[in-house]
C-alpha cells in the first residue's frame, strides 16, 4: 500500500476516534455542572483542558473560564483544530481522499455525519440538546465503525485503520484517567468524588463492566487496574495495546520491524504489570511514562509506513 494512502486511512479513524473521545470527556464534564454549584471548582471545569493540553489554545480565544464557552471551544469551534467541528471536517476530508480504498457504506457515513455537523453549527446547541449531541456524535462514529468491520475487505487499508483507531483511544483513556485521578486526590467530598468516578467510568463504556467484574463499590484503585490492565476491556490500555500488536504483525511487507519490537515490549509491561507495581511509582508516573511509549509508537508508525518517500 502506498505510504499516502495509508497515511489517509490512518488519520481518517483518528480523527473520527478523536471526535468520540473528546463527546465522552465533554459529556462527563457537561454532567458535573448539573451537580450544586458549591462543588465546582475551577479545576473541574477546566479538566478537558487539562486532559487535551489546549488551555492556551482556548485561553487565546476566550477571556474567561467557563463551562459554556469550553463546550463550544470543544464541538461547533472552527478556529481550535481539535473540535469535533473540526475532527470530522477532517475525516470526511481524508475518506474523500482514500474514496476508492473504503467501501460505499463507509463514505456515506462519514459524508452524512460531516453534512449534518456543518447544518447544525449554525445553530449549536439552540438546536440541539447537550447531551443529545454528544449521543449524535458517539453514534456517528459508531455506524462508521460498523460499516467498517462489515463491508471493508481484511487489508492493510483495514489495518491501518484500525491501529489508527487504538493508537488515539488508548491515549485518549491514558490521559482521562490521569487528569481524573488528580483532581480526585485534591477533592475533599467523598459524594463528589464517588459521582466523577462513576461518570468516568460510563465516559468509557466500561460502567457494567466495572459492575460485572468488581462487585463492590467503586474504587480508585479498581477503576485504575479495570483501565490499565484488563484485557476484556474494550478501552482499556491492555486491550488497545494487544490490538496494535496485532494489526501490525498482520501488516504486509518487511518494513515496519522497529515499531513491531516497541509495541511488543508495551505489551508485554502491561500483560505482565499489576496494580502493585503502579501503586509503588504512582499512577501518574506510571500513566505519564505510558504516554510517552504510546506517543512513541504512533511517531514510529509515521516513520516506517506513512512518510511520503
């Protein structure tokens, strides 16, 4: 496969990846204000922020920290490159791109999905409720990712899009855990505390399965190890990671042997890590220096299959 279009694919799920994480994080965020005013906190509102390192970028364009204008900065903003406005500009754009490497089905999604966010834009969320929105954008990416696994031949073009899809997700679950578990160890009320993490744990799809594998109540140290470690989590570290592995050994061609061994390693730190050892370096450091492994693994895809030669 040529390096650009794979290129293409690649960003194509990224961005769409992108556009769902960041409607779960705002959906979390949006359902936090609901709670008494007395709880919140600069910190809270600005957790998205903080999660997706764009402060500046936000505090260029807005004069005040705000629950309203951080929801707009994240959804109908044109001018912040990471808006779902803009995420699924861009993926629309990179399907156009790659039209004859995806199926009929797959195009139509994505074209439909950018069509109806430009009709609504005009009219944000007058239009719109929150939380309808964000389902729309969750639901948008969904029937992509159906039409994906069912009408998408089992190629490179499938692969690449589906590493681009973890390499985004795990980051994305990295960084939410990390920032979640900070303002939770500087928070003083336990009922305030408890209700984050329930809304973290649905920010991931992973509310019934917390239920169904921990029985008792929720914990910062279960939620941790359910996120990291296990594997029957679809978005969890270990289950991205061990899905990376596998797509990149199914990838033809010789190339590519390099990010093979690292995504290996990680793998095999996660497979064989427990919560004893995270707990002993902290899980900040423990979430930071996976970040990095991540970030180096995707800079390594780009290197070895997607630069233009």
């Amino acid at each position: 496969m040529l390096s650009r279009t794979a290129s293409e694919l690649y960003w194509l799920s990224r961005y769409l990846e992108r556009a769902e994480n960041t409607a779960r994080m705002l959906d979390v965020a949006w359902n936090m204000s609901l709670i008494p005013r007395s709880t919140q906190t600069t910190e809270e509102i600005a957790a998205p922020l903080t999660i997706t390192g764009s402060r500046e970028a936000y505090d260029a364009q807005f004069d005040s920290l705000n629950m309203g204008d951080v929801l707009y900065f994240f959804t109908f903003n044109d001018k912040y490159s990471g808006s779902i406005y803009n995420c699924l500009k861009l993926a629309r754009e990179n399907a156009h791109a790659v039209r004859g490497k995806i199926t009929m089905e797959m195009w139509e999604s994505i074209n439909a999905a950018w069509l109806e966010m430009k009709a609504m834009a005009s009219e944000g969320f007058a239009g719109i409720g929150v939380s309808e929105f964000f389902e729309w954008v969750k639901n948008c990416s969904h029937l992509f990712r159906g039409a994906t696994y069912g009408t998408v031949m089992r190629s490179d073009a499938f692969r690449f899009l589906r590493i681009g899809t973890f390499i985004e997700r795990a980051d994305n679950t990295a960084r939410i855990l990390d920032v979640r578990h900070q303002i939770r160890d500087r928070a003083g009320d336990v009922a305030v505390d408890y209700y984050r993490w329930n809304a973290l744990l649905r920010s991931v799809g992973a509310f019934e399965a917390y239920r169904e594998m921990y029985a008792d109540s929720i914990s910062a140290e279960n939620i941790a190890e359910l996120l990291i470690f296990r594997a029957e989590v679809p978005r969890s570290l270990r289950s991205c990671v061990e899905t990376i592995c596998d797509l990149l050994t199914q990838v033809e061609g010789d190339s590519g042997i390099n990010v093979k061994r690292i995504a290996a390693v990680q793998n095999a730190r996660l497979q064989y890590g427990d919560m004893a050892h995270v707990l002993e370096i902290g899980l900040h450091a423990y979430l930071e220096d996976f970040l990095r492994r991540i970030n180096e693994v995707g800079e390594m895809i780009r290197a070895e299959y997607l630069e233009v030669t």
